[in-house]
C-alpha cells in the first residue's frame, strides 16, 4: 500500500515537469534541452535558501524564478543570437552546471533535520509518502488552474499560434520572439519549481539529478496522450499528464519490484518512452493486418 501513495505522490511532484516541457515540446514545438540544467537548478536554489533558514515555499517560489532567468538566456540566445534550438538549450544547460555548484558549494547539499515544504504546517505529522500525495494534489491543481486560464487569454491564444504556425503568427501581427522567450520562461520556471519540491521530498540536491531528466518529462506526456488518444482540448491533455506521471512512476516501482537495480532506471525510462512512442505506429500496422486478413477471409 505505501508504494501505491508513494507513486501517486511521487507521479503528482513529477508532473510538474511534465506540464513545463509541455508548453516547449508540444506547443511551441521546441526541444529545450535546457531542463536538464533547469531542474537541479531549482533544486539546488531551493535547498540552499531552505538550509540557511529561509521559508520553504519562498525558496521553491526563488528556485522557480532562477529556472525563468535560465529559460529567459536560451530564448535570447535562440531569436535574438539566431543559435540553433538544440545548441542554444545545451550552452545554457552546460553553464547550469558550474552556476549549481556555486550555488551549493559542493556537489551535492542534505536537508537532514531541516523544515521543508513536506514537513511544515502539521504535515510532519503525516507519513511522508502521505504529505507528497497532498501538497502534490494542492500543487498540480494550482499550477494546471493556471496554466488552463493561462492557455483561453489573448496572450495565451497568441503563444499557441505561434506554436501552430510561426509565419502565420508573424502575418498577424504577433511578435514570435517575445512568445518564444516566455514559453521558454515560463516552461523552466515550472521545472524548477519541480526541481525544488522533488529535492526537498528526497531530502536533498544533487549537480547531477538532472540527467535524463527530459525523458521522465517527456515520458509523462507521452504516457498520457497514448492511454487516451484521439482528440483532447489542450486542458484536458493537462489533465493527461497528470495521470501519465502517476501510471509512469507506478511502471518503475514495478520494474523495482521485480529486483532490478535503481540504476537501470534511466535505461528502463527511455525504453519505456520509446515504446510509448512507437505504440500508435504498432497499433495502426495491427490494425493493418486485421483488415487485410478480413479481405482475404471474405475473398476465400
């Protein structure tokens, strides 16, 4: 039973990634590499300011604001340096990575016997499994709220062309460049937040908890879009998410389960994606095969 309440809280947390990358990979069709870097970013942000004392929620809220300030350097290198997409998200990615370390001081940083988002406001009473699961809950409902209203304003609408169609956009009178950089922005914000809350729900950050990281958000998506498939509203493909986050984490404590290693997860992950990925090609060529053994059948 606890590993149930341990992946719905851990699946609620990690979805808020998920919900980040979206707005980048499917929106506006952007593949940021910069979350790599975003994520321990936030996490060491967080960490730090919470291990000097500061209030838990504030630093997740700074940690998101350092993670805006990161996307804000891969939106100026790519529309106004004009660097490619992928290259503009690894520079900024790789700078993260001594900017972490400056951050913590060392390579990694515990938050043994410090208050954290987990463990204030009567939450320590809670086992922690069960305070991931609420302030999970509280967290993804806030954020998709948001980023739901967020996606019907004039803004919201004029982000979403510029994902549809750029030129289209442009002919429209929508500045691209401004709606890229705050994709980008607003996308690393949340990863950040993300970074923040998962670090503090492990108990500490790490330089490099950030690897493969742009799977398990695209994992999410993915996981999501094929269990539901056909046509969503982009608030109920928020919703998919959500739940692809929690059916993900449920597929790896499965994988634990059967015995194998903490660290084959990464490879487990990305067979996973690829699979998820691959699903509705396989299931076109199955449906394929029936239709034709059909005729063949009728034809006899």
């Amino acid at each position: 039973m606890q590993l149930i309440i341990s992946a719905i809280g851990q699946g609620l947390l990690w979805a808020t990634l998920g919900i980040g990358l979206f707005l980048t990979f499917r929106i506006l069709d952007f593949p940021d590499m910069t979350v790599e870097g975003t994520f321990p970013l936030g996490a060491a942000t967080g960490v730090t300011l919470i291990a000097q004392g500061m209030n838990p929620l504030l630093a997740s809220l700074i940690a998101a604001l350092a993670g805006a300030l990161a996307g804000l350097v891969t939106g100026l290198l790519y529309t106004k340096g004009r660097v490619p997409i992928l290259l503009a998200g690894i520079l900024t990615m790789t700078a993260i990575y001594s900017v972490n370390l400056r951050i913590m001081g060392q390579a990694n940083r515990s938050l043994l016997g410090v208050t954290t988002i987990f463990s204030g406001m009567g939450l320590n009473k809670l086992s922690a499994n069960m305070s991931a699961v609420l302030v999970g809950m509280i967290v993804i409902a806030i954020i998709t709220g948001m980023i739901a209203i967020f996606l019907q304003t004039e803004l919201g609408q004029a982000f979403i062309v510029t994902g549809d169609n750029e030129t289209m956009a442009r002919s429209l009178g929508i500045n691209t460049d401004r709606m890229t950089i705050l994709g980008l922005m607003l996308s690393n914000a949340l990863i950040a937040f993300g970074g923040s809350l998962v670090a503090q729900n492990n108990g500490f950050a790490d330089v490099n908890m950030g690897i493969g990281i742009i799977v398990v958000a695209l994992a999410s998506i993915i996981i999501g879009e094929v269990s539901y498939g056909g046509e969503l509203s982009l608030t109920n493909r928020l919703v998919t998410i959500i739940i692809g986050s929690i059916l993900y984490r449920f597929v790896l404590v499965i994988v634990l389960a059967i015995g194998f290693s903490a660290n084959d997860l990464n490879l487990f992950s990305a067979v996973i994606l690829g699979l998820a990925l691959i699903s509705p090609q396989l299931r076109r060529s199955l449906h394929l095969e029936k239709v034709i053994k059909k005729g063949v059948a009728s034809h006899d």
